[in-house]
C-alpha cells in the first residue's frame, strides 16, 4: 500500500469527491489514518466544499490541516478551471506549494487521498497540466469513471494519456451515479475491464452504487493489494 494515491476523474462529473469520500471512509473504518486533499477548488470562500463532502461521508469532524489550509492550499470564488480562478485573482497555482502540502500530510498521516480538480488535461496554471504534475509527483492514480454518455472514450483516453507517460494506475472506479440503461451499463463495464487488463494487468475495477442512507459500505480492498 503506497502512502499517497491520486484519485482523477474522466472528466468534471465523474464523481471524484463522492467516490474519494467513500474511499476514505473505508480505510477510516479499517483504522487506517487516512487524510483526503483537493489540490484546488473553484466556486468557493473560506473552505473547501468537497473536503467538508468528504469529513460528512468519514463521519468526522474537520481535522486541524483542515483550519491550516493544508487539505485544499488554494480556494477561488469563481466557479470555473483553476488557472483561471487564480488568475481572476491575479494569483497563480504552484505546483510546489501543493506538493510542499501533500508532503506534510504523508508526513502525519498514514494514507493521503488526494483529489483531483477535472480530468487530466486541466491546466493548473498556463505552463503546467494536472497530468504533468502526476508525472513530477509519481502518485498512482485511482481513475474514477461512469456509465454516462461519452464515458467509454473518456475512459480510454485517460488511460491511454497516463500509460504513454508512464503514470501508474492503482485501480478504477465505475461510479453507477448517471447511469441508465442496464444493457449498456454492463457493455461499459465489459469494455472497461478489458481495456484496464490491457493497459494495466496488475489493476483492478470496483463498482460503486448511488449513494444513499442505506448503502452498504463499499470494499475497495483489491484498490489497495
């Protein structure tokens, strides 16, 4: 088990903060001390919206790296891509500054979830994409997919995008949230075990369910083997 994964999504509504959630949940119950991180987020004051998703779904209250700005180093008010939030500010995301905070966090912590802002290809600042700074930081990636529409080429592309840079991929995520006709929902997920198996044999699928009060926890083991 490494000490820090990056959960990425195909694409904006892929449900990384649901799903990065979830995982924390689980290792939490497990009695692992796991801390989750947002490198950035847009359409907010103060805090981050999905760390505060992500405390609701652990069933614990804010941890103090929550108050030091160390779970989510950059917050903007305008609700689009981050280079653009912080340049509305006239500020610039750093890659060092949020890799300096998932540093610190590995350092007290056993597991670092850290999520991710979009798809791969989002810029961070007008010199550096997300997935370039996967290739500085080498985190495997826990990549987070669905059933909806466009999915499949979004999937393949993501995976294609991290093997021809040599980003390793833990494991994948089919979120059933958005998902609507049982026949291609099983096609889908067909296609993306195979094409998992092919980009990376060692990785493994999990299916998450909606979410609601009587969801059962999720086993993300195989994640973690």
């Amino acid at each position: 088990m490494y000490n820090i994964y990056f959960i990425s999504g195909i694409d904006t509504d892929a449900g990384k903060t649901i799903i990065t959630g979830a995982i924390a949940r689980y290792l939490h119950e497990k009695g692992i001390k796991v801390i989750t991180q947002k490198l950035s987020q847009t359409g907010c004051i103060g805090q981050s919206d999905d760390i505060l998703v992500h405390r609701r779904m652990m069933g614990v209250e804010s941890f103090p790296e929550d108050q030091e700005g160390l779970t989510c180093p950059y917050i903007f008010p305008f609700p689009c891509s981050p280079h653009l939030a912080a340049g509305l500010e006239n500020k610039q995301i750093e890659p060092a500054t949020l890799k300096a905070a998932t540093n610190e966090l590995s350092n007290r912590y056993e597991t670092v979830l850290v999520e991710g802002v979009g798809g791969l290809m989002v810029p961070l600042n007008e010199e550096v994409l997300l997935i370039d700074y996967l290739i500085e930081c080498n985190y495997p990636v826990i990549l987070v997919t669905s059933g909806k529409l466009g999915s499949i080429n979004h999937t393949l592309l993501s995976l294609d995008a991290c093997k021809q840079r040599g980003i390793n991929i833990a494991g994948m995520v089919f979120n059933h949230f958005g998902a609507t006709d049982p026949v291609i929902t099983a096609d889908t997920i067909s296609v993306f075990r195979k094409q998992l198996g092919k980009y990376y044999p060692n990785a493994k699928l999990v299916e998450v369910p909606v979410f609601d009060e009587k969801t059962k926890p999720v086993d993300f083991s195989v994640l973690f083997g």
